[in-house]
C-alpha cells in the first residue's frame, strides 16, 4: 500500500493493485516509483529518474534492511556528518535504517535502479519460517553487511547480475508468485556473502563534493574553451589530486574522459538536427579544427561525424 511518509507530502499515488503501486515523486523532471509488496513487510521498488532535485530522506522504521542496484546513472546520498557517497553503476548496496542518509540525489540526472526492502518489525512468522528453511539468516545479512561500517558496497557479481537483470525484465510483465521468488533467490546468496569482500567504498566530505560539482558545472558551460584544472581548483580551494578523486566518484569518469563523452553526446544531437556544419559544430564544442573533432568523436562512437549524420539523417 502506498505510504506518503516514506515518499514526501509531493509524491502522488499513481496506480494501486492489489500487490503493486506506481508512485509519482512530483519532483522536477520526473520520478516514477514501482512498488511490489511480495510478504508482509518486503517490498521491491523499481526506480526511474530523470531529475536533478535533491530529495530529503523520510522517517523509517528502525529495523529496515535496503539491498539496492545501481543498473544506470547514479545515486548520491548526505549523511548526518555532512560526508557523502555514491553507488555507482553496476554496483549493489545492502544497508541498514542506522546508515539511512539525510538525503539523496542524481548526479548525472537520469537513475535507474532497483531496491528490495525489509522490514523486520513486519515479517510475519511465516515469513522467518520460510528463511529459516533457505537457510537465510537475517539478523546475521544486518549486523554482517547492513550494518558494517556503514553498510556493504560492492561490484555486482555475475550470479546476483543475473537475478537483477531477470527483476528488471520481470517489471510490469510476471505475477507477484515470480517476485516472491527471486526475492528469496537473491536473499539466499546475500547471506552467503562474506562482509570483507565489501569494496573500499570513499566518503567525501560535503564541501570537496560541492566544489567539484562547481568546477564541473563550470566546464559543462564553457565547452568552447579549456580552463586550466589546476586553476578552477585552485579557486575552488581544493587540492588536484582530491578533485579527481571526488568527480570520478560523482561522475564515473576522470574529467577530461567525461568532458570528451559529454562534447560527444551533445555532438550527436547537433548532426541529427542537421542545421550545423561539422566544422561549427567542431568550434561550438571547443575544438580548433574537424578533424580533431573527428578523431574525438571516433574515439567515442566508432565512426566519423560525417558518417554518423549520413545515418541519423537518411
């Protein structure tokens, strides 16, 4: 049932069924939730966002575990110590409600993902009955992983890939009897994970997080020139080393890869609008001649522009 504390008073319920909701988080862009409620207290949660608000986080119940998976873009979070981190793409979470954030956002914007949630205080004894048969002991998935240093981080192996990837495709599409399933598949080889094999997962401090996002909101607004790093950091007062470190965290790539990929993405829409010519389009993204842009644009997507806008415009 869809529950407005866990969302915020801007959220709207969207669809009800009788074991899933579709929730509208209200925020700028957009922001769909859907929920499956498979047991008395579990719930899956697939995430879609496309926005660039910075959501508070709601009051939970105090024995919540979260498995989470970063399937595309980003998730950032601020804790209480003014320290933030991100779950990158490809990466997957198991946390507890005493490591909740203040709040989260989207660093690149767009998010999609998945989160399975349980809710100790309401499993019913059926529910324990069932893990204890799967051998799935929750107590020990919370205090090994969801509570271990601020809870588990890691690459996502390929057996749990697997079963993300079966969710995601399962969305909209399988009865709730197929959810329940993989909910209890995916619990059985949580608990089989030992908490050392949890990544060396960094936690900036606000303030570095926030200088590194004006130095690259600064880049993003002058593509045509090419500010000196050590300068804007300089400025920013952040040393170069802890920049690059915080906006690889944040953004997934060093700066000048991200800020190559980012020219290049924008690129593509100017040929496919096709009302430039290479060569502006080549000066528009801070490039001294085509054929540098060429060679960039090749490195990127495997052909030249002038092909790729042959394509896109046929």
């Amino acid at each position: 049932m869809f529950n407005q504390k866990w969302y915020g008073s801007q959220a709207e319920l969207v669809e009800q069924g009788k074991n899933h909701s579709i929730v509208d988080y209200g925020c700028g862009g957009s922001g769909i939730v859907t929920n499956y409620t498979i047991f008395n207290g579990v719930q899956i949660s697939f995430l879609e966002f496309n926005s660039s608000d910075i959501f508070p986080t709601q009051s939970f119940s105090s024995e919540i575990v979260t498995i989470s998976h970063c399937r595309a873009g980003r998730y950032e979070c601020e804790f209480p110590n003014h320290t933030v981190a991100c779950l990158p793409q490809g990466y997957f979470s198991v946390v507890g409600t005493k490591y909740l954030p203040i709040s989260f956002s989207f660093p690149l914007k767009k998010y999609s993902g998945l989160s399975l949630v349980i809710n100790k205080q309401e499993l019913s004894e059926d529910m324990y009955y069932l893990l204890d048969m799967m051998s799935i002991d929750l107590d020990k998935i919370i205090s090994g992983l969801a509570q271990n240093n601020g809870g588990y981080v890691s690459g996502t192996p390929p057996m749990l890939m697997n079963l993300f990837s079966e969710l995601y495709t399962a969305n909209g599409k399988e009865p709730i009897e197929y959810y329940r399933i993989k909910a209890i598949e995916l619990l059985y080889h949580i608990a089989r994970i030992p908490a050392e094999n949890s990544c060396d997962f960094r936690y900036f401090e606000k303030k570095h997080i926030q200088s590194t996002k004006k130095i690259h909101d600064y880049l993003i607004c002058h593509l045509n020139e090419k500010p000196p790093i050590a300068e804007l950091a300089k400025e920013a007062k952040i040393s170069v080393s802890l920049f690059h470190s915080v906006f690889v965290q944040i953004y997934g790539d060093p700066p000048y890869t991200y800020m190559k990929k980012y020219k290049m993405n924008l690129a593509t829409q100017y040929l496919a609008e096709d009302n430039m010519k290479i060569s502006e389009i080549a000066a528009e993204l801070g490039y001294s001649n085509a054929s540098k842009f060429s060679q960039a644009f090749r490195s990127v997507y495997g052909m030249v522009p002038r092909d790729y806008k042959k394509i896109k415009n046929k």
